[in-house]
C-alpha cells in the first residue's frame, strides 16, 4: 500500500514537471513573433548604421574639399 502510494506520488510529481516544463516552452507563433521582431529591429539597425556611414563620407569629402582649397 505505501509502496503503491509513493509510486502514485512519484509519477504524480513527473508528469506536473512535464507540464510546467511544456508551459515554459515558447510555442511556434511566440518564436515566429520574436523573430519578426529581431529582424525587424535588425533592420531597423543597419538602416542606421548605413546613414550614419554616409554621414560619415559627406564629412569626409567636406574636409578633403577645405583642405584642397587651402
């Protein structure tokens, strides 16, 4: 009887870890949203780091344009 109540337990106790262990998996549409979301923040990145090297280029042909006038 012990025996058969602490077997009870026992797989009791597995299968609530095996549900709080598929709760915290993130389903198919939660990693499909948070990829969307990197990509599209990714973009959004180098969207500005490509403005800010043509920034960086005008200043350059700005200078090389002062110094030549020197």
């Amino acid at each position: 009887m012990i025996r058969a109540a602490a077997l009870s337990a026992s797989m009791l106790a597995i299968l609530a870890t095996g549900s709080l262990a598929a709760a915290q998996i993130p389903t198919l549409d939660e990693q499909q949203s948070r990829l969307r979301s990197a990509n599209s923040e990714s973009q959004a990145a180098q969207g500005r780091a490509k403005a800010l090297e043509q920034a960086a280029a005008g200043e350059r042909d700005q200078a090389a344009q002062a110094r030549a006038q020197e």
